[in-house]
C-alpha cells in the first residue's frame, strides 16, 4: 500500500514529464485515478494547481466522462453491459437483480465497500449477451438466476 | 478574400472570414440568436452554436445551418425567414420551452428575459412538445449570485465571461447530455458579470429590497443612503433616459419619495478615499516600500488578490472603499454631529456593483460593533423597487443632496470609470506637492482599452502609472509584478471591463450594444466631473471640516482606526 505523499509523488511526477500541459488534462486524469482509485475534489484541485487550470475546468471534464468517478469504488467493480444486443436479452434484469441482492443502485457502492455495480454500453461480445463483467473478468449468456452464484464467487 | 453570397435573394460581397450572421447584421437583416454572444468590450465572440435558433436555409445543403458559426463562402445562398427556417426555429424554441418551467409571471427575469422574448417573437402560442425538467426549479444562493439551473438554457455565456473575459474561470459546463449544468462555482469575486450577459433567470443577484423596505418603515431606525458615483449615469437606464443620462438630482429626489431621512452621496467618500490614499502613497513613495501602490475601491479585485495573489497583500492600500468609509463616519462624526445614536442608523448604499453585497458582509468593516454599511441595494434592484412603489424617475423633481457627507469634487465623479481613481489621486497628490493643480485633466489615465500604462508629471516626481479594468487583466499585471517586471508606482484595477460604469450590477439596455452604454456613461460621467465646481478632492470644504474638527490629519490614528482595513489570504478558500 502506498502512502499518500508517494501517492502524491507518482502523479508530480508524471505531470512534470508532460511539461504540466494542460492540454494533457485527460491523460493525467486517467493516471490520477489509476494512483487514487478515484478523483475526489481536493485532487482535482492539486492537479488544477499544477496546471495553472482553474478546478472548475477540472471539474468538467471529470464530471463529463463516465469513466471518471468523485467517489472511491468497491473492492469488486461490476459492469452491466446495457448495449442494444444485451438489452434486448434482458440485461436490465440482471441489473434489477443486482440492484437487489446488493441493496444498491446503478452507480453505488455498497456500504461495506466491497461491490460498486455500474452499467456500460457495449462491450463488444454481443455474441455472449446477456453480459456483465467483475473487475474485467466477462461472463456471458447470463440469466437472471445466475446471478447469484456469481456474486458468491467474490 | 472578397466572396460574393446571396441572403434573401440580395447580392452581398463580404470577407470570407465573416459568417453569414455577422453578415446579416451588418446590412441589417435580423436572424434571432440566443446563445450567441458578440462582447465588443473585449472582442470575444462566443458562439458556440449551441441552441439552434440561429439556423437558416443554405441553397444546395440539406440541413438547415447555425448562421453563428458558419462562414460565408463564393456563390452561397442564404434565406433567414423561409417558412421551413421559421417552422424550425418554433420547434427548436418550443424544446426549449419543454424543458423550462414557463413560471413567467413569477420569474425575476419576466419582460427581460431573452428566451420570453423569442417565444413572442416566434409568436409560439402552444408547446407541442412534453417534457421533464432537466433541473430543479429552486434559488441557490452562493456569493450574491442566485442561480436557478431549469432556467438555464446552457448557452455558456456565464463560463465564457468567467474564463476569457475575466480569467477567473470559476464556473463551468458539469455532467453531460440530459444532466448538463453550470458547475458551483469555485472561487467567485462575485463581479456579477456572468450575470449581466444570462439571457434567463438562471443567474440573477440576490436582493436586499425587503430588509430596506423593513428599515425604512420601522420609527426607529434613521435611513440613510449615500449613491456610488456610477450609478448616476445609469439609473435613468431603467426609465427610458438616453444611455449616459445624469439623473442625479431626480435620483436624490426618488429616496425622498421613498422616505429615506437623509440623501447623502458616496462620492464624499470617495473624496475622503483619495484624502487618505494619496497620503498613503506619497508616504510610500518617500520610503519607497511596499511600491507599487495598488487601488483597493473595487471589491472583486481585493477578492481577487485575495485569493490568488495572496503574496502580494501588502500592495494594496489600506484605505477602505468610498462607501465603507462613508458609513464609518456616517455612524461616528455624523451621528455626533446630528445628535443620533449611531445604533439607530442604517446606511444604505446604492452600488452599481454585486461584489460590494459581498464587501459589506465583511466582518472586519465594522467600528465599535457596527458594521460600516447595512444594505446594498444595487441599480437594477434600486430601479425594481421604484417601479414597485410606483415612482417613475422621468417625471420627478430635482433635490439636492443634503448637506454633511453630500458635497463631493469632481474627483469623486470618476471613480466610475476605469482610470478615475488614479486620476483623482494625480489630482490631490498635485496639489498637495506643487500647491496648485494647472491641469486637472489626466488624459493619458482615461480610455476604455484593458491596460494603460502612463507617466504623469506630479511635482518634481515623474509617477508610473498603470490601470487596468477586468480582472483577467489584473492576473497578467499581477504576474509582472511577481517577475520584477512591472516598473509602477501606483496602479489602480477595476474588476469588470470598463470600470464601474460597467458594474455587475448595473441595468442592461436592450436598445443597443454594450459597449456605446460604457460609452455613454463614461462620458456623462466626464462631464459631470468638467461641470463641477471643485476638481480636485482635497478642496471639497466637508472634507476640509471633517478633518478640522474631528480626524485630524489624512493617515492619523482616528483615520487609522476609521477609514483603514486589512486584508487576508483566502488562498486556501
């Protein structure tokens, strides 16, 4: 486990490889929460800082792109394919399925920290749809019954 | 290059460097925009193409255009008003109407609002469309700013002012598609400027009308109101005077019908400004420390320093601004002088500005437990509560101010104008070394451009001036400084382009161009300096009495104590 100085360190440095550009903004954005897990403000404000950017230009592109998130997420990050192919199949129901074993909604985390269950559109395997994926790891032909075993696994 | 095009049918040979809507404009053709910002003070064009009502037919294209942001081209052929455009710009409208709560007869923005009027103008009587709000219909009030998101119609033009007007770049567009809005904003000076140019009620000024209301119909409070310079030449704005007006005297007269008990004037404080600042900066220019010396009258630049040249806190002088010092002595010397417990006073100021709200909060203007000012009421605020009690300013009397705190030089006049602090120092700082002051007029100081630089004669001294007005001007002075670039002794900075005459807070004319109001009050307020009397702040026989009998002299401890403040680092806000 890294200390948040060394933390800290790893994203100066690579900032100041790239000449504090701010026009590298989404480059250093992906390696900051690659580092942190995630993006929370006062982060957002050091690397506006380092850029001579204001947070609110920060703040934007963060809040744009799904793939960044302000919140820390869980231990087990699962995706629910909601791209047409698996739609048709009934990807909602798997979500609706997790939603409830998890106690959570599309987005969260669950309390303990050990799940985070998002949705994406389309991950490129509309042969096996219905799809999901935990921490990349893809399983297909899914039906809502096998949802459960599944989340036993982790 | 030269290209030939064809709108309505009309040959037109224009630079290809335009677009069909600049070109449209210049011959007078009118194609309706919402989004679409020309801000002439500093040339940007902001035209990010966002909301569509600007589309027009292009002969040879399938899709309609955006005129904002599509250049003119050899042979083009454009029509702005074919039935299809018009049937095009209703839906694109009525969408927008979709998603906004048509709360109208309630809205602040009713009868100014930009989106109303191209609802009129496109005469759409029904929404054909049915929608949710994207957004909460609820006032958030951060800074004196009071936003409501479901009313934005995310045109940008609050970010763009923010980021390439004034630098500051507080706000910005958040989220994305259905969820899209203006982020919270971080570090606000409160200028008010990105509310000047929302076309909605999205961004609108917190208002002070019912504490004042409250004041003036309570026995035991003794109202006072002193008027900031800049509002003179803009309050006849809002009651059909040509820009520029001086409506002092009828303005005077309107707080009477109102029945405020006294009608004082803040240019007394600001003669009382230059009294203390140009001793400040004579005194630091014999011990050459803490040079240059940096105006300190404009709210949103000492928030600006405040927090993001913190390092440089000890440039600007300790002199309170005009209406802070007013209200000191308002609540002291007057107060003695009238026989009224101090406690039993309320000063109001009428500001052209949203960032004195925030100045007059602060906790540190305040002597003996009383907080130097009460209320700020800006212009536009002022005229709503005329309107409201029905008094129209045109058919008014003229007033004078009342004496005591109500003479004024014409030194305090230009404080509205970007340069006019500088200049009424140069004023009393001649006078003061050579005896006499041959030329009042400073020209090299005056102009409309974002940074001046000047060398004036005062005395035996030749004194590097330079001013700026917006703030974003402000950061690349500050950047000199920092560099050991900026060879100054004294700069005066105004936070909005312009100066005051162009306060966030000021009434917004919608009969013509920005840039000709700046124009127009600059030059009222020009001549009302040139009519007066006295020029020169050090002759104004109030001040003169105000000294004799009770501060002494300009920086003595009773004026220490008074009219000085301090300033902290707000860095880490």
């Amino acid at each position: 486990m890294k200390t948040n100085k060394e933390m800290f360190d790893e994203l100066d440095e690579f900032i100041d490889s790239l000449n504090c550009n701010p026009s590298e903004l989404i480059a250093i954005l992906h390696r900051a929460q690659s580092i942190f897990g995630y993006l929370p403000f006062s982060l957002q404000a050091h690397i506006a800082n380092k850029l001579k950017i204001s947070p609110a230009k920060v703040y934007g592109v963060v809040s744009f792109y799904s793939f960044f998130t302000m919140v820390p997420k869980g231990k087990n990050v699962i995706n629910v394919c909601l791209g047409t192919a698996c739609f048709v199949r009934g990807s909602d129901k798997i979500l609706e399925k997790l939603e409830e074993l998890l106690h959570i909604k599309n987005g969260e985390t669950t309390p303990d920290g050990k799940f985070t269950l998002t949705s994406l559109r389309c991950v490129g395997a509309c042969g096996l749809a219905p799809v999901m994926q935990i921490n990349g790891k893809t399983y297909g032909n899914l039906t809502v019954d096998d949802v459960e075993g599944i989340l036993a696994k982790y | 290059m030269l290209v030939n095009i064809k709108i309505n049918n009309k040959c037109y040979t224009e630079d290809s460097a335009l677009t069909i809507l600049q070109v449209a404009r210049k011959h007078g053709i009118h194609i309706p925009t919402l989004c679409y910002m020309f801000h002439e003070e500093t040339n940007l064009e902001h035209k990010p193409a966002s909301c569509r009502v600007c589309i027009v037919e292009v002969k040879g294209r399938r899709n309609l255009v955006p005129a904002c942001a599509t250049n003119i081209v050899e042979g083009m052929e454009v029509l702005t008003n074919t039935y299809k455009v018009v049937e095009a710009r209703k839906s694109v409208v009525e969408l927008l109407l979709s998603n906004h709560p048509n709360d109208c007869l309630q809205c602040s923005k009713n009868g100014r609002c930009e989106l109303q009027k191209l609802a009129a103008e496109l005469g759409i009587r029904k929404i054909r469309y049915d929608g949710v709000l994207s957004q909460k219909n609820v006032h958030e009030e951060k800074y004196f700013v009071v936003k409501n998101p479901s009313k934005c119609v995310l045109c940008g033009r609050c970010v763009a002012v923010c980021d390439k007007v004034q630098g500051i770049n507080a706000i910005s567009q958040s989220l994305r598609g259905f969820k899209t809005k203006i982020s919270e904003p971080f570090k606000c000076i409160s200028c008010g400027q990105c509310i000047q140019v929302c076309p909605t009620a999205a961004l609108t000024q917190s208002k002070s009308i019912d504490e004042v209301e409250k004041a003036l119909s309570d026995p035991n409070k003794f109202v006072v109101v002193n008027t900031a310079p800049a509002t003179r030449v803009a309050l006849g704005d809002e009651f059909n005077f040509p820009a520029g007006s001086d409506v002092t005297k009828k303005m005077v007269q309107s707080f009477r019908e109102l029945g405020f008990d006294k009608v004082l004037d803040t240019n007394f404080g600001a003669d009382l400004t230059i009294m203390e600042e140009t001793h400040e900066f004579l005194e630091r220019l014999k011990s050459k420390e803490n040079l240059p010396l940096i105006t300190s009258c404009c709210p949103g630049w000492i928030k600006y320093i405040e927090q993001f040249h913190p390092e440089l806190l000890n440039l600007p002088s300790t002199s309170k601004s005009p209406h802070e010092m007013f209200g000191a002595i308002c609540k002291s010397y007057y107060a003695e002088k009238i026989g009224i417990d101090p406690k039993k006073i309320y000063v109001v100021s009428l500001m052209p500005c949203l960032a004195k709200k925030r100045e007059a909060s602060r906790e540190e203007l305040q002597n003996d437990g009383l907080q130097n000012i009460d209320a700020v009421l800006t212009v536009k605020e002022y005229a709503e509560m005329l309107k409201m009690h029905g008094i129209n300013l045109a058919t008014l009397e003229e007033s004078d101010f009342d004496s005591l705190l109500g003479e004024s030089s014409g030194a305090a006049d230009i404080f509205a104008n970007t340069g006019g602090v500088i200049e009424a120092v140069a004023r009393t700082a001649t006078k003061w070394l050579t005896g006499k002051v041959e030329d009042v007029n400073f020209e090299a100081v005056r102009g409309l451009s974002g940074v001046r630089e000047a060398t004036v004669k005062i005395g035996d001294n030749q004194i590097r001036l330079c001013v700026a007005s917006g703030i974003k001007n402000a950061s690349i002075i500050m950047d000199k400084i920092k560099k050991g670039e900026a060879h100054y002794d004294a700069i005066e900075i105004m936070a909005c382009p312009g100066g005051c005459v162009n306060g966030g807070g000021q009434p917004i004319r919608s009969d013509m161009a920005q840039i000709d109001v700046i124009k127009a009050r600059q030059q009222g307020i020009y001549n009302i300096d040139k009519n007066k009397e006295k020029r020169v702040s050090c002759d104004n026989e109030e001040i003169q009495k105000l000294y004799n009998e009770y501060l002494g002299n300009p920086g003595s401890e009773k004026a220490h104590y008074l009219l000085h403040t301090h300033f902290k680092d707000c860095s880490k806000d």
